[in-house]
C-alpha cells in the first residue's frame, strides 16, 4: 500500500504529540520527526537508543537537561518567524528533559546514531544565516545543524519564504549516491504566519513514477524519499518550514532537475 506524503496533525487538546513519525511509518530508514505542544506543568522526558536527536524550539520557555547536565531555561520566540531558535543536540541513549516555563512547541528531530558525539547548547547566535535566490525566488536560511557541525546523520535546517515566493527551487534532489548528490530522506515541517493561508508542495521523479502535488495548511509535514521538491508560499501568506535530513552519508549534495538550467542553483 502507498503511503500518503502529506501528514496533518493531531490537535485533539488532549494529545500533545502533534506529529510523531518514525522510520517506519515513513516507509523508510533514517529520519524521524516529532512535535510536542507542551504546557507548563507536563514535562517530557525520552531515551533513544541508537538515535541523535536534536531539539528545535520552535516557541515559548523551556527548562532543559541532558542526563545530569543541565542547559538552564532557554527560548526567545512566540512564533517560528521570530528570529533564530535554541536547539539542543541529544547524543544517542541519553536521557532528555524538557521541562516548559510557558506553553511551547517543540520540534524532536532524529537519526540512527551511536552516541560518539557529546550533547550541546546551539544558541541561537551560533547558528549560520543566508539569504538564497533572488526576486520571488529568495528565502531566508538557519543552518541549525549543518553538515559542518557536530553529529552523527542528522542535518537541520529552518528556512523562511515570504509570501508569493517559490522555495526548495530550482527544483533539486538528494536521492542517490551518483557523483555530485547524497541520499538523504527528509520531511518538511509547514508553518503559516497567518490564519486560513496555504502553500503547495510538488514532490517528483524524472520518470514520474513519484509526482503527487499537496496544498499544505498550518502545521503540516512532508514526506520527501526521493525526487525533486518544490514549495510555493501563497501572497499574503509567509511561510516557515523545519528541515530534517539524514541518510548513510553526512553531506548535502543536489541536483538540479533538467531544463532549469538557465536559473542560479537552489
């Protein structure tokens, strides 16, 4: 059976794991993906054997520890569109705390690992900014954690897209060992600075084997596995996404799809 690429949330006030998708509901083998809506007085606590994690949060005060390390209450922004985020790598099989100062969002990140790397503070004056493509074509980029940092398989990303704007684009992918491209899978966490807007994603092979075009509403995921990816933001409507990659090697090498070829890479 096919699986669908386009996730929507779970928010029953009940539940507050938005989304949790691993490997295996993703039909694939590196990345998982999870979203916590978190209130003060509910704390949350995980262990991942053979998994890196690396927290992203997206919104609100939190008090975190890794073990018996403690990383102190941390966290700026009231949306994602706010400036960069506090993120906190989680080495392999230690033991996670998040303990929320005010009501929260929480991106988990995760990818196989051993847990060779030490767990550590990415504040936000330590993440990398850059500006990609020009006239409708520009969005703006937070290297959360880049292949040049510290880790085993994870790569992280945040990218902002006014509205009006295409990003991921030209169209790329990361699908293969071949010269000049790495196989990484990778999901897209979706954020709308407004209520009731949208944004389309395309998701697509040579062959079209893979081609399923998803209009995405507020707090949406997809599903990359293969192919090239696209995003257009509606006008009115800025839209933020979190990147998750991973894949057997630690690189971010693309390709862009055949006849942009008169238009700058990515």
């Amino acid at each position: 059976m096919s699986r669908s690429l386009l996730v929507k949330p779970d928010l029953s006030p009940a539940a507050p794991q938005v989304h949790h998708i691993t490997p295996e509901s993703a039909g694939w083998r590196y990345v998982g993906f999870e979203v916590f809506d978190l209130t003060p007085g509910r704390t949350l606590e995980r262990r991942l054997q053979g998994r890196e994690q690396c927290l992203v949060l997206l919104s609100g005060r939190a008090a975190m520890r890794v073990d018996d390390q403690s990383f102190g209450t941390l966290g700026l922004r009231r949306t994602p569109f706010e400036g960069k985020p506090f993120a906190l790598y989680v080495p392999a099989g230690a033991a996670l705390s998040v303990t929320p100062a005010s009501s929260c969002e929480l991106a988990l990140c995760s990818a196989p690992a051993r847990g060779v790397v030490p767990p550590r503070l990415i504040p936000p004056e330590a993440i990398g900014e850059e500006v990609r493509g020009t006239g409708t074509n520009t969005r703006y980029i937070r290297n959360v954690l880049p292949a040049s940092a510290p880790a085993e398989s994870l790569q992280v990303v945040e990218v902002v897209t006014p509205g009006g704007h295409w990003s991921s684009y030209p169209p790329h992918k990361h699908d293969s060992d071949r010269q000049g491209e790495t196989q990484l899978e990778e999901t897209y966490y979706h954020r709308l600075a407004r209520p009731g807007g949208f944004a389309f994603q395309r998701v697509y092979t040579d062959d079209r084997t893979l081609d399923e075009t998803m209009t995405v509403e507020d707090r949406d995921v997809v599903l990359v596995p293969r192919g090239y990816h696209p995003v257009s933001a509606a006008h009115g409507f800025d839209l933020y996404y979190l990147n998750v990659m991973a894949g057997p090697v630690r690189r971010w090498l693309v390709s862009q799809a055949p006849g942009y070829e008169f238009l700058a890479p990515r």
